[in-house]
C-alpha cells in the first residue's frame, strides 16, 4: 500500500513540475490540461481527478470543456492542480505559477472573439508590474504555510493547530487563507475520505494519526477569504445508477459507471461518439436524476486573486512522509 501512495505521488510530483515550466503566455489551457493528463496516463497510472488550472479569481474546479478557447496571459496567477491513481491509491498536488511570455491575440483565424470560459475578463488582462509583484507574494504566502504546516504534522497534530498555522503565516504576510477551502484525508478510492484539513483555527478536537494519509492545501488570497460557486460546471462525480428514458442518457451513464466509478471526470472525458451538443443534452437527464454530480467552478466572492500549494503527506509517529516532492 505505501509503495503505491508513494509510486503515485512521484508520478504526480514529476508531471507538476513539468507542467509548470511548460505553462506560458498564448498557451491554451486544454492543450496544457491534455498534455498533464496524457503524461500520467503514459506511466500507466490513472487520474485521481480532470486536471484543474484555475485562472486568477477562480480558487479550483476549473477544467477545460470540449473546444476550450481559453488562452494563459502574461501576468497570470494560475493554479495547476493534479494527480495520480496507483490502484486506487492516490495522489494530489499543487503549484501556482504566475504566467510569463508573449500574449497571443485572443480571437480566431477570421478575427471573432474567442469563448474563454476559464477566465472572468474579456480577453487578454493588462496586468501592472505592482500586480504581478503581489502575484507572487500571494504565491508565496501559500507555499509558506504549507511549508509550515509539513514542519508541524507528526502523530497527534490537531486539525485546530493546522489551520492556525496556515492563517498566522498568511496573516504575516499581508494575506488571507480561504477558510471555506480544506484539505482532505485520502483513502483507497477515495479522493475526499472523510477529514477535511482547515485553512484557519476552527474549534475541533480531531488528531492526525500515524498512517493517516492528507492532502494539505492552503489557499491564499488578497480578497476576503470566500470562495461563492459560479453557475458553471466542469467537473462531475458518478453517484448512482438511476432508471432514465432517454437511450443516449442510459448509454452515457454506463459508460460513466463503468469507466469513472470513483473518480471524478470531465466531460471532455466522454467525447468519443458524441459531438458536444449531444453530449450536453444525454448529460441533463444525468444531472437532474443525481446519477452523477457537478462540482462548480468556485470565485473568490471579492475577485480577489488566489494561489494555491498543495502536497500529499503521510503522517509519521514523529513527523510525516510528502509523497509529492
């Protein structure tokens, strides 16, 4: 078992950091999002979850759609959120990168506007020198904290004390955690198991105990320290099998229940025989009978910008084991 958590974690850990050289100005973000997933599906890994790269006010659950227009511009601060499944046993890691390179003109070959879902501007930013510099703070306030975390984590560590840390050292720095986003427990076939590791002190008495096995995920901001759900969904879950009318429903969720039982999905994941409308239409009745369910795609709630560090741990009697270094 340890050997798989770890086998998935270098795998993981080895494609993130991949990714984030690979990241530049005028890049699509499904190009980007492929060459992850293919790259930890070429070790014959599986995924633990659709890559996300989440784009300045958007804190996660943004992955691309089928035919994603969505550019990377200079001067942004995306999030690149992945991992990797060893027989069920995972995997998930973080990195923030603050975009660098030439913008590419966002329009297509006959000069319309090109439909960018993963960002909330028109277009590409104009970003200040003063702004790409807090960038980088906000980026660094998060790999700080969760750096500080790790030095804290051994058997017997309170949830209570995790988030303390992460909140005074954002706080030292001039920022703020997103106190509804967690880290999580993980298990054999189970990406969220249970615990969920907080970003500030709220009042618990739960422990870490030795052989426990946690994603910690700070997540810094220079808003408020809020994320609100946007009417968009990208991700989904498979929940349950449900009698359905439609024939291309029923055949799209046995596909879903065969191929994604455990882990969740995108919808470009389905695109063999169909084209996007179709799919769409097979995928309400999904919705709507909770066969499966969409995560939305989450905002800070004042647009602040958000970075995000994340590592898998295992806890130790005295200290813990990163798997994602």
């Amino acid at each position: 078992m340890l050997e798989k958590y770890e086998k998935a974690g270098k795998i993981a850990a080895k494609v993130r950091k991949q990714a984030a050289k690979k990241a530049t100005a005028g890049m699509k973000v499904i190009d980007l999002v492929n060459w992850i997933e293919s790259e930890i599906k070429s070790t014959g890994a599986g995924l633990s979850f659709p890559c996300n790269v989440s784009i300045n006010q958007i804190a996660a659950h943004y992955t691309s759609p089928p035919n994603d227009d969505t550019l990377l511009c200079e001067g942004d601060i995306v999030k690149i959120d992945l991992g990797a499944e060893v027989d069920g046993y995972i995997s998930d890691t973080a990195v923030t990168v603050i975009i660098e390179g030439d913008n590419a003109e966002p329009v297509d070959e006959e000069g319309n506007p090109l439909k960018m879902p993963g960002r909330l501007d028109d277009g590409n930013p104009t970003v200040t020198e003063d702004e790409i510099e807090e960038r980088h703070a906000i980026k660094d306030a998060s790999s700080s904290a969760l750096e500080n975390v790790i030095s804290i984590i051994k058997d017997g560590v309170s949830l209570e004390d995790i988030g303390r840390v992460v909140q005074e050292t954002m706080h030292s720095k001039g920022y703020t955690p997103i106190v509804n986003l967690s880290g999580h427990s993980l298990e054999q076939y189970n990406l969220h198991a249970g615990l969920s590791i907080p970003n500030y002190p709220e009042k618990s008495s739960v422990i870490l105990k030795e052989g426990d096995h946690v994603a910690i995920e700070p997540f810094a901001t220079n808003g408020v320290g809020m994320v609100n759900d946007i009417p968009h969904h990208y991700i989904y879950s498979y929940l349950r099998t449900r009698p359905l009318r439609q024939p291309d429903a029923k055949k799209l969720l046995k596909t879903i229940r065969e191929d994604f039982t455990y882990f969740p999905f995108a919808q470009r994941h389905l695109m063999e025989g169909y084209d996007e409308h179709k799919l769409n239409r097979a995928m309400r009745p999904l919705i709507t009978s909770r066969s499966i369910y969409p995560y939305a795609a989450l905002k800070e709630k004042t647009d602040g910008m958000v970075a995000q560090t994340e590592h898998t741990i295992i806890v130790e009697k005295d200290g813990c084991k990163v798997t994602t270094l």
